[in-house]
C-alpha cells in the first residue's frame, strides 16, 4: 500500500555504511518530518535508500511516497518500518549563509552627542 505524507523535515540521520555480504557501500536516511498543524500534528518516521533521492535540509518542507511494512523474526519479535519510493521538496529551508537583515542603528547628529556629552560630566564625582 503507498500513501503520502506532508512537512516539514525536522530531522534525518544518514544511516549509510557497508553491506554485510560483500562489504559494498550503500546510502541510507532516516528522516523525521513533522506536520505544519498547530494542534495535534503528526509525524512520520521513514527511511529510504539509495543515491537516487538527495537528503533534504533541516526545515524543508516535502512530500513523500511511502510505504509500510511489518516483519517477524523467527523469534516471534514483530516490528515495522516505513520506507520513502519519492520524495518533492515543496518549499526549501532559507540558507544559513545568506546575509541576514539588520536594523540600521539610528543615527544621532553632533548637537545631541555635545548635550549628552555635557549631562554626564556634570553628574560625574569628579
């Protein structure tokens, strides 16, 4: 069964390593993404493989295609997993490097640095 899911990413994990059988190198995320709802929001847990989907950024809000599974091993231990076929980045996260906007400290003229240049001599001990 495929569903879908939208949010906002709010984090992933690179799961990434070594296959045991032949110790080839594989990719793989696990990612978080949380509803933009303000009450009761819902997230999903998913991981996906491969290097055909590039890792979101913290903060981009996406849609995924997912797909859920459930196993038991032969211990009778029951567990499932929710995995990503797609993944559409709908808005990106802003970039941390881009310049931020300051406020442009308001500008005194002459004539007030001199008169409080003059309270504060006359207010000091000595």
């Amino acid at each position: 069964m495929n569903n879908e899911f939208s949010g906002r990413v709010s984090q992933y994990q690179d799961k990434s390593g070594l296959k045991k059988k032949d110790q080839t190198p594989y990719t793989s995320w696990c990612i978080i993404i949380e509803e933009d709802v303000d009450q009761y929001p819902d997230s999903l847990v998913a991981d996906y493989y491969g290097e055909k989907i590039a890792p979101p950024s913290i903060n981009d809000v996406v849609k995924v295609g997912f797909h859920y599974r459930s196993s038991i091993t032969p211990e009778g231990k029951i567990f499932g997993q929710n995995s990503i076929w797609k993944l559409d980045i709908l808005q990106a996260a802003p970039k941390e490097d881009a310049p931020a906007i300051t406020p442009t400290p308001p500008t005194i003229t002459p004539t007030e640095n001199a008169e409080e240049g003059a309270d504060l001599k006359s207010k000091l001990p000595f």
